[in-house]
C-alpha cells in the first residue's frame, strides 16, 4: 500500500476520534507519514463530526477534497450520504446501518430520507455493516468505531495484526477485551 486517504464521518460522541487515532497508530507502524485531521461540527450536540487520515510515503496535508477519499467510514447512513462526493470513483463506504436522526428531524422540521442503506449499493462500493448490534453483542455499544475498523480492515485486505497492535497502543486497558471482540466480529461480518 503506498497511500490511503481516509474519511471517517460520524455524529458526535460516537468515537470518530479514537478511531483516527487507531487508524494513524496502525499507519505509522506500518511506517508511513500519516496526517490527521478533525473537523468538528455540532459534535456536542449530535451533530456531523468528519476526521481525515491520510497515510503515504509522505503526506503534504491532512484535508481531502472532493473526490480524494478512498475509503468512507460511516458510523451512521445519513453520514455516509452526506459524504458520498468526497469519494474516488473507485472508492469503498464501509458504513454503519445504524439510523440517528439529526436535530431538524427530532424537532419535526426535516424527515429522514428513507432507503440510505439500500440505495448507496447503487452509487458507489458501499458495505453495510450492523455495527451497534455487533457493538453491543461485544460488550458495549461504544464499541461501533471498532467494528467499523474491523470490517474496513478485512474489506481493504489490510494486515489484520497491525490494527490489533494499533488497538492495543491507543485503547485503555480495561477495554481491549471488548473492543478485541468488537474488532474481529466486524471483520468476520465482511464476506469479501
């Protein structure tokens, strides 16, 4: 792998930011320059929250355009559609099936669009994982960012042992067994 370009877009709170910090870890072992970067919405209050990783032999900059991002990963459907012209053309969505409804929907302003999860297949390589129920199956539904890697990892046939190292370096200790368990029942859940 010479470079990777990675989005991960979330709602606040849902762990976007320990998931960029997985990911970077796993690059760097890989030994390549990796950049980082959090664009934080309305994250403290449920809103769209958007993290760059990008890795290479060297990385001049951390934010990606439209167009440049060769994987998504969304923990949340809307998320994954709101950031769909982010992706190459060849790009992969690893995405969560998970449904959070934005504020303007809550409050009756907006209605959440139906059919995300079926309709992303048709416009791009999209993968929809069940990540909250395998989240909570591993202990905790903290959990989905994990999940997500897990399938990313398998989806992108990358090294698995590397992100397990990744995990264990940025994951408190009294988590890494459940978020082992998160990891690989997100990466048998990929088919490939």
């Amino acid at each position: 792998m010479n470079s990777l370009n990675i989005m991960i877009v979330g709602v606040g709170g849902q762990g976007t930011l320990l998931a960029s910090r997985i990911l970077g870890a796993a690059f760097l072992a890989e030994g390549m320059d990796v950049k980082v970067s959090e664009v934080h919405g309305m994250s403290q209050r449920g809103g769209s929250v958007v993290t760059y990783v990008r890795a290479a032999d060297k990385v001049a900059s951390p934010i990606l355009d439209k167009g440049d991002a060769d994987v998504i990963l969304a923990f949340e459907q809307l998320e994954a559609a709101r950031w769909l012209p982010y992706l190459k053309p060849d790009g992969k969505i690893i995405f969560s099936d998970q449904r959070l409804d934005p504020m303007p929907v809550l409050t009756g302003a907006a209605k959440y669009p139906e059919g995300i999860a079926e309709k992303l297949p048709a416009l791009a390589d999209a993968t929809a994982v069940p990540a909250l129920g395998l989240a909570e199956q591993a202990g905790s539904s903290k959990a989905v960012n994990v999940v997500l890697i897990g399938a990313m990892v398998k989806r992108l046939g990358l090294d698995k042992a590397i992100f397990i190292k990744a995990l264990e370096q940025t994951v408190p200790t009294r988590f890494l067994e459940m978020n082992y368990k998160a990891f690989e029942l997100g990466y048998e859940t990929i088919d490939n």
